[in-house]
C-alpha cells in the first residue's frame, strides 16, 4: 500500500502529539510509587518504635531512637502515648514530592502510621 503524499508526516505529528502525554503519565506513576514506598516504610518504622517503646522503661525515647534507628526517610515526627497497659506510637512524614511535573500539582503528601502494643516495663 503506498501512502500518499497528504499522510506523509501524520505519524510523525501523532508522536509528537501524544508523546507528552505519555511521559506525564509514566512520571506521575513513579510519583505514586514512591509514595507507596515511603508509607511501606513509615508504617514498618511505626511498629519498631512500638516494639522498642513496649520493652523499655523510656518508651518515649526508646520509641524515638528506634524510629530514627530504622529508617533514612528525615524528618520523622514520632508521638508517643502511654494509657494503661497500651503504648501508642504515631509516625509522620511529609513526603516532598519532588518529580518534575507531577509533584507540583500534587503538593507535598503527610503520610501517617499508628501502632499500640502491651507495655512490659523491665
């Protein structure tokens, strides 16, 4: 089949068309993931702080070196709430979303974790 000589440069147009596009959307689903990624992290930090907090006679800052311990994402923000039997540990993370494009008109992403367990003071 031979292409006239009107639909030489269609394909070429198309591509240069549809091309932003695709690369707008490949950037935004790595924005995704690596918010997915951080939340995976900031919820495994949340349970080692509660580990080390339920074990220790400081669980605050027990709970806050081992967050600390744990993970390179910085800076966390690590509460700590002592009821009862229960300790509380509630991690926070703002997640800068720093990919061109796509960051700026998703802003900045707080991500946020909550563990308890028993409290077993030595």
């Amino acid at each position: 089949m031979r292409i006239g000589r009107d639909e030489q440069g269609q394909a070429v147009v198309e591509l240069a068309l549809i091309l932003p596009v695709v690369v707008v959307f490949v950037v935004a689903v790595l924005q995704v993931a690596v918010v997915a990624r951080d939340q995976l992290a900031i919820e495994y930090v949340a349970r080692e702080a509660a580990r080390a907090a339920a074990v220790s006679a400081d669980p605050r800052g027990a709970a806050s070196a081992a967050a600390h311990r744990v993970t390179s994402l910085s800076p966390i923000d690590v509460s700590v709430s002592v009821a009862g039997e229960m300790v509380r540990v509630r991690v926070r993370y703002v997640n800068v979303t720093d990919v061109a494009l796509v960051g700026v008109a998703i802003g900045d992403v707080t991500l946020e974790a909550t563990a308890a367990m028993a409290w077993e003071p030595p």
